[in-house]
C-alpha cells in the first residue's frame, strides 16, 4: 500500500500529521509533506485513518 494525495486539493489542514506523523508532515510554509510514500504493515492503519480523515479527501492509497 502506498499513499497518493491530490495536491491540487491539498489545504495544508494538517489532520494527516497529527493522526499519521511517521509518515505526513507540514513544511514551513504549512504544506503537507509525505514523509514516507509507502508504509510499513505496523503504520497502514494510521496511513488509512489519516485518508479518511482528510477534510478535502486529497489522499487516497493504492497498491504498492
């Protein structure tokens, strides 16, 4: 599994970070970052929390 976002719908809410900080992050300036594209078997639920949490659904998962 691995994490896809939308950056054009991306609003640097910051949700992903606080449910997922192993693998999201904000910059500086507030924008998101993927801080790991593909997440080990012990994170994908929080990588599935997160996704279901974004207030713009910006992120989404596929297959790795």
């Amino acid at each position: 599994m691995r994490v896809e976002v939308d950056w054009d719908k991306c609003i640097g809410s910051g949700m992903c970070t606080t449910i997922a900080p192993a693998l999201f992050d904000l910059d500086d300036d507030g924008a998101m970052i993927v801080v790991k594209e593909t997440p080990g078997s012990d994170e994908e639920r929080s990588l599935l929390d997160a996704v279901a949490c974004c207030p713009v659904n910006a992120l989404s998962t596929a297959d790795a």
